[in-house]
C-alpha cells in the first residue's frame, strides 16, 4: 500500500478547511493537525511535522512574501507550497507557488491537483549545466520577484527573450517556482 501524503492546510476560514478536509478525507491524505493562521515559527513547524504539501492561504504570509516562501521552502525542500485561493492575489506572487488551488475547482480534482504536486518532476536535469551571464542576471531579478515585463524594461531585452532565458534557467536548474530559484540564487552564493 503507497504511504499517505501528509498534508497542512493553513487557513483561517473554517469553513474552507473543513470543506477541503472532507474531500480529502476518502483520499491517499494524511491531513494534520491545521493551523488558523501563519505563525512566525513555520519553518521550524514544518521541520517537526514533516508535510509533503503545504495548502496555504497566500494573503496570510507576511511581507515579504517572497521571502517568506524561500524560507519555507528551505525548511522542507522536498514539500510542494499550494495556494489556496478564494480572493484576487497578485499573478507575480502565485508565479512563487508549486501550484493554485482555486476554491471553485470541482471536488473531484482537488485531491488530483494535490497529488500531482508530490509528484517528483520529470524534466529534471541531472547534468549540472552553467548558467549564462544572462540567465544569472534574470535569475537575480527573478529571485527579487520582477516580473518578466520588469525585467525585459531593466535589461533593454524583449519579454520574449527573457521567457526563453526564464525556460533555459528552469531547464538547467531544475527549479519551477520563484521561491525555488530565490533559494537556488542564495545557496549559490548569487545574492545575499
């Protein structure tokens, strides 16, 4: 028998979390114990209660949430942080998570969404490919959290251009999301 994903949901609203808790309650889930709000010791929680996802409330992380969610992220790197969205949120800031979960999702693919999320990445590369003089810089103003518009305005290039230059990073990182790359930037000694 395949092991439960064990899963923390952060989010004040009782309601909701007892609705995602019920269509995950017949599921391959391992629900614990959830938290109302996001406490200033979440990475250290995390370490302890060891989720494989993390269903957040994205407007209860503190600013900078970029940061935050590097943070997190660096706590349990092999934990996917999910979205959990019923209100208007920057599009730059889901760009930082694995996945969005929408309220309004149909019950029966909220538990396949979630699943999909543990699931280990595919096009992983296991070559360690260089990044270019120009992958870095983007990198860089990714890791700030600029958008690919901002970006393409700093550098004087298109937004096609860093699109391709975005692809090439992910492709020779490994690394999808935002706050990954943030991570990546900081191990690599890239920015402080």
């Amino acid at each position: 028998m395949k092991p439960k994903t064990n899963l923390l949901i952060v989010e004040p609203s009782d309601i909701i979390r007892a609705g995602v808790e019920a269509l995950l309650s017949d599921e391959q889930f391992s629900l614990l114990a959830p938290l109302r709000d996001y406490p200033a010791d979440l990475p250290q929680r995390l370490a302890r209660m060891q989720p494989d996802v993390l269903l957040i409330n994205p407007t209860l992380i503190p600013s900078p949430t970029r940061l935050q969610l590097a943070a997190l992220a660096q706590a349990r790197p092999s934990m996917a942080v999910v979205a959990l969205v019923y209100q208007y949120v920057e599009p730059q800031l889901l760009d930082s998570f694995k996945t969005v979960l929408d309220i309004r999702e149909q019950g029966s693919h909220v538990a396949q969404r979630l699943r999909e999320c543990c699931q280990p990445e595919r096009d992983i590369v296991e070559e360690n490919y260089e990044l270019s003089d120009r992958e870095t810089e983007v990198l860089l103003l990714v890791a700030q959290g600029c958008s690919s518009k901002e970006i393409a305005d700093r550098l004087h290039i298109s937004i096609h251009t860093v699109n391709t230059h975005r692809k090439n990073i992910t492709h020779k990182t490994g690394i999808k999301s935002v706050a990954g790359l943030a991570v990546y930037a900081m191990l690599h000694n890239l920015i402080n």
